[in-house]
C-alpha cells in the first residue's frame, strides 16, 4: 500500500502495562489514524488485555513471539505501520508517562518537512530540571555527550527520551535487523539516521514520572553502553567521512591523533628515563614532546568543529521529493 502522508500512527510498545495502557490510549487525539499496541511477549497478556477492554476501532494489536526488548516492539510496530500506508510513525510508551496530546507537536516537524525524525527532550524547562535528582541530571548529561559524538547529532540532547516521531519514507530505509533491540536502542536509532542523513529535531517536553518501576540498571549496560559508542562513532567515521566522502576533516583527524600520540608517548618516555637517572629533561626534548601534542590537540579541534557544522540540515524525505520532481519535470 502507497503512503499517505496524512496518516498519524501511534505505536505503543507494550510490557506489563495493563494498569496505564487502555488510558494511554483513551487520551490519543482524532489526528491519529491508526494505533500499533505491539504485545512484547508480556508475562501479564497485554495483547489479551487490550483486545478484550479495548473499544478504539483504531487500535490493531501485534505480537511478538518471543520478547525483543523496546526496539524490537517497535521495529515491529514500524513494520506494520509501514506496509498499512502510514505518512508518520509516532511512538510512545504504554506506561502514562508520555502525554497523548503530545502526538500533533511530534509529527507537525514532519508533517511540515522541518524534520526527517523528531524525539522528546525533558531538559528545556529551567523549573522541571531543579526539580530532577541531581544524579538523574548528570547521567542524562553524560549520556547525552557520549551520544553525540557517537551519533553526530551535536545540537540534541537527552538521547534516552522514547516519545519519537518519524517520516515513513526514513523509517523504509531504516535496517531493521541492525538496530540495538533493547536499552540502546534510542541511541542506537540515532547514529543509524545519521548514516541516512537525516535532519533530527528536540521537542521539548515536560518530564513525567508515575508509578512504574525502570528496568533499567546502571551498573548492568554503563559498560555495554561505552563500547556500543565506540562502535557506532568508529563506524560513523567511517562512512562519513573515508567511504562517502572526503575532506579536509578525513586528514585532520588522523594526522591529530597521530601527533597527539607520538608526543605522548615520547615525552612520557623521556621524562621517564630522566627520573629514573635522577636528571632533568633536556628542553629540547620537553619541546619535541609537546610540540607534536599541541599540534595534535589543534587539529582534533578543528575536525570536531567540522563535524558539529556538518550535523545534517536538510530533510531527507525532502530531498528525495525534490529528486522525482526533478525526474519528473525532465520525462
């Protein structure tokens, strides 16, 4: 079925949701067209719950086999939504924690060809931040760094937040199989919209936390999460800016590290062999050591400038839009 850009769906991942779940869904305007209430093999029958208290004609309810985690819902949810027609895919949780009168803010950057993929950013509100736990702030501000040099999105924050909207010509292009299934999967989704070059965008949004207990623990993924950016940042390297493309960055960078690291090295060294001997280090060598390190440093600043003003600046569903027209004003 072709797209109609029009068409709103909402898709609901849902895991023991049952006491939040029919009100989320009560509270979803008239400008959606159709609602994805995917049952991720929850132990407590989300899918049977809905289907048997549910009386929104709108709500189609999907299950997975086995559970897969929040993005594997979603995946799913994408799926559906795509291969039914839908214009804009807008997700957001079964919990109550997520406004339903939220979803025209979401996808009106879309709607508008402002954005290619639109998500909820908790940290706009100067009285919503006091109000946060001290700790909840520095990890979402360590989190939200490490996103962005992994993803290339430099201009977003709070990369967590799960109220999402996208364009359903991005969401075709996405790799499905790819995509991190589980707690990294907001992050993950981002560096994948980067290898697209999509145009991301915050919506502010108030935060709002009710009676469900987080699965989520830290001490279980800090770890995975650091080596799944270093992935996703080496391969974001990669395609941007060796196998697509290159520019002055593509030498910068390299040439930086590689400065930075001899002096490094070589000063260390040095200073070293010195205290062992009980002697000072000559100024040369001092010179030699931090020369090539303050070189190094300058050029690691100029590729990260470069990167922050490459963050992408043009829809991608646009683009290809303005492609066919193009086409089509030749035949």
């Amino acid at each position: 079925m072709f797209s109609d850009s029009r068409h709103i769906a909402v898709v609901i991942p849902c895991y023991r949701v049952t006491n939040h779940v029919l009100g989320v869904i009560a509270a979803i305007g008239p400008e959606v067209w159709r609602i994805y209430a995917i049952d991720d093999k929850c132990p407590d029958g989300s899918g049977d719950f809905i289907e048997k208290h549910n009386v929104d004609p709108r709500v189609v309810v999907l299950r997975n086999e086995v559970n897969q985690g929040v993005g594997g819902a979603v995946m799913a949810g994408y799926r559906a939504a795509i291969a039914d027609g839908a214009g804009v895919i807008v997700k957001i949780d079964g919990d109550g924690q997520m406004d339903p009168a939220l979803v025209p803010d979401f996808a009106g950057p879309v709607l508008r060809g402002e954005a290619d993929y639109t998500k909820g950013n908790r940290f706009y509100d100067l009285e919503e931040i006091r109000s946060m736990p001290a700790i909840r702030l520095f990890g979402n501000a360590v989190l939200s760094f490490m996103t962005k040099i992994s993803s290339g999105y430099w201009d977003l924050f709070d990369p967590t937040n799960g109220y999402t909207a996208i364009h359903v010509d991005v969401a075709k292009r996405l790799p499905f199989d790819k995509i991190s299934k589980r707690y990294f999967f907001e992050t993950d989704i981002l560096f994948r919209l980067n290898t697209l070059r999509a145009v991301v965008q915050d919506v502010p949004m108030d935060a709002s936390y009710g009676d469900e207990v987080s699965n989520l623990k830290i001490s279980k993924i800090v770890g995975e999460f650091i080596i799944k950016h270093c992935r996703n940042f080496t391969k974001r390297i990669f395609y941007n800016y060796y196998l697509r493309d290159l520019s002055i960055a593509s030498v910068e960078l390299p040439l930086g590290l590689l400065l930075t690291g001899f002096g490094t090295v070589y000063g260390l060294s040095h200073w070293l062999s010195a205290a062992r001997e009980g002697t000072a280090t000559p100024a040369g060598t001092v010179m030699l050591s931090a020369l090539p390190i303050l070189m190094g440093l300058q050029l690691i600043l100029a590729f990260l400038a470069f990167d922050i003003n490459s963050v992408p600046k043009t829809p991608w569903h646009r683009r290809g839009r303005r492609a066919a027209a193009v086409i089509g004003e030749e035949k």
